[in-house]
C-alpha cells in the first residue's frame, strides 16, 4: 500500500466540472484522466493506487496536482513550451533584415544564418529565404577604388572614345607592364588530374628568380605585343616603346593608353617622343587603371599559365611567356568595350 497523502479540498463547483469532465463523451481524453486524478485525490487516494486506476505514472500525478493547488482549475490546461517562429511575418522579415545589416555582438564580422536565426529564436532556413529573396549575401566583400583625380571625366571619356570611335587610319595601344613575375618551381612532382581527383601540387617550391612582362593590346584586332625584361626601369619601357613602333608603318598615327606609373612620365620618355609626333599618350585617370584593356588580358595569362605553371628557370619562364602570346596572336578576340549612356556617369562639361 502506498503511503497516505493529505486529501484536496473540492469546491462544489470545482468537483461539478470535474465530474463533468470525467463523464464528457467530446472532450479529450487527457482532460478526462487529469480530472479522475483529481478526483481520487480528494477522495484521499494513495498515488500508487490512482496510478494503478487510471493507469499513469506517479510523477503524472504530482505535476497536475501541484497545478491545481496553485491555480485551480485554470492550471488544468496542457501547456507547449513553444518553439521557433515558422511563418514568415513582414514584421519578422523587418526584424531580419535590420540585424542583418548591424554587427554581431559575438566578435566575428558579419552574420550567418544560424547565428542571426540564434539571436532571433527562428529557424535558420527563414533568415537564408529573406536573404536570397532580397540578394544579401554577408559572407561576402567586394572591394573599391574611387578616384580622386579632378580631371576623372575629361580623362576616362578620351581613352573610352578611343575605344568607341578610334582615329581613322590610326592605331591604339593599350599599354602596361606585369611586374615581379616568380619563376617558381616545385620540389615535389606534379600528380596530374585522374577521374574524381585534381591535379596535385606539393607544397615546397624553389624560387629562381622574377621578370617584368611588358604588354601592348591592340584594341582593333586583339593581338597583343610582348617583351620580358629582367629589369623594370624607364630605359626599358622607352626600348618596349621603339621596340613596338618599329613594327608600325612609317608615319601611321599611334594612340597609346597606360595608367600614371612614375616610369611613364620620365624625362627619356618625353625626349622620345619629341622626336616622334605622330605618337600620343592616353593617361588613365588617377587608380582607374580598369579602363586600361591590357588588365583584362593579364588576367587572362595569369589564368592560363602563370598561376599554375612550373618553371625551371627565367630563361623558361620567358620562353613560356613568349610562346604563350604568339599562339594567342594567332586567333586573337578584341575586347567588346561597351557603354550604353555616357552621359549618366561620365561626362566632360
């Protein structure tokens, strides 16, 4: 026999609806079963004996008496402890967004979507859908340059006409140099791509040295002229220069487009082109250096061999390079430049 317990005391109405309720053929059954719990209670049943009755556990019996005694009948109500918001409110879309664009708290530099869902108390999936549906994307960063030079307009319209309407019977360079090219080797052989496996590369690697490329783009028919040197010096870019009007006809107006590098504006780079009147300089505007098409094909060459290439030596390196651009010249892709309203961003007084 289970120990005695002290019985509760029923009001009459408080029993009436408990009979009610023991008695109810459309309530649920969990009502049912609390309320003849009640019941024995009063009668002053042990709890081994209501739990052999009505066929529960004991600690079922404490936690809906404990209920009662502390808010009567009002405490007999099954209670969910809640869970994640699931529909996707305005005002919790709101909520999102305006901590998705405040710091975290937690010390890290931008949001997750479960540690934004964490902070709110909703489902991670909710904050990915309000991102996607309004392109946010804290995981990632673009990087700017703005300019600061007072003639940007007057500058960048020249070189984009020069790209748009370029002189009759003229041609336009577009004119750079890659600089600190590393001839780098690998101490470990290269295991070459197979079926559900990259190529792999060891982790060591052998510097034999660097070399400078310097690049001209033929903005009409895409061929690019190139040459390497050991140094980056001003004697060395006048040489590139008599080096790629030599290959012009005698006479022929030449436009050249480069950025404002301090090798470009020396004293030997003006006295030759004293001498040569029919050869313009473009300069780009001050860190605008994106108008210059030549950057487009480094990043090409970048892709294509040096970023992944093995070179023995700079010899090799060279010779890569050079054989690179002469099978590149022979089908060469002009650059599709294109801008549909000059007057909206850039435009000369």
């Amino acid at each position: 026999m289970g120990m005695k317990t002290q019985p509760i005391k029923l009001r009459k109405a408080e029993r009436t609806e408990l009979e009610r309720r023991v008695r109810s053929r459309r309530g649920r059954a969990e009502d049912a079963r609390i309320a003849r719990v009640l019941l024995l209670l009063a009668e002053g049943a042990t709890y081994r004996e209501i739990a052999e009755k009505v066929d529960c556990s004991e600690p079922f019996i404490s936690k809906w008496k404990k209920r009662f005694l502390e808010e009567r009948l009002a405490g007999l109500y099954t209670r969910h402890e809640g869970r994640p918001v699931t529909v996707l409110t305005p005002r919790m879309e709101a909520r999102i967004l305006d901590h998705t664009r405040k710091k975290p708290t937690d010390g890290t530099t931008h949001w997750s979507t479960r540690r934004l869902a964490k902070k709110l108390g909703v489902h991670h999936m909710m904050v990915a859908r309000v991102w996607k549906k309004h392109g946010i994307q804290p995981h990632r960063m673009d990087r700017y340059m703005a300019s600061n030079d007072p003639d940007f307009e007057t500058k960048a319209a020249d070189v984009i006409g020069l790209y748009l309407h370029p002189p009759q019977h003229a041609v336009v360079f577009c004119v750079d140099e890659k600089t600190a090219i590393q001839a780098l080797d690998r101490k470990d052989p290269i295991l070459p791509l197979s079926p559900g496996r990259a190529e792999r590369h060891g982790f060591e690697y052998v510097r034999h040295g660097t070399l400078s490329l310097f690049a001209a783009l033929d903005t009409q028919t895409g061929e690019v002229h190139g040459k390497t040197t050991a140094r980056h010096t001003t004697n060395e870019f006048v040489a590139f220069l008599a080096d790629l009007l030599a290959r012009q006809p005698e006479g022929r107006e030449v436009h050249i487009i480069l950025d404002n590098l301090a090798i470009h504006k020396t004293r030997a780079v003006q006295q030759f082109l004293e001498d040569r009147p029919h050869v313009h300089l473009h300069f780009t505007p001050t860190y605008s250096s994106w108008l210059n098409q030549v950057e487009l094909w480094f990043s090409k060459i970048e892709r294509d061999l040096i970023h992944r290439g093995v070179f023995t030596s700079v010899k090799d390196l060279a010779r890569r390079i050079m054989a690179y651009i002469r099978h590149y010249n022979k089908e060469p892709r002009i650059i599709k430049w294109q801008y549909d309203d000059p007057s909206r961003r850039i435009c000369v007084a």
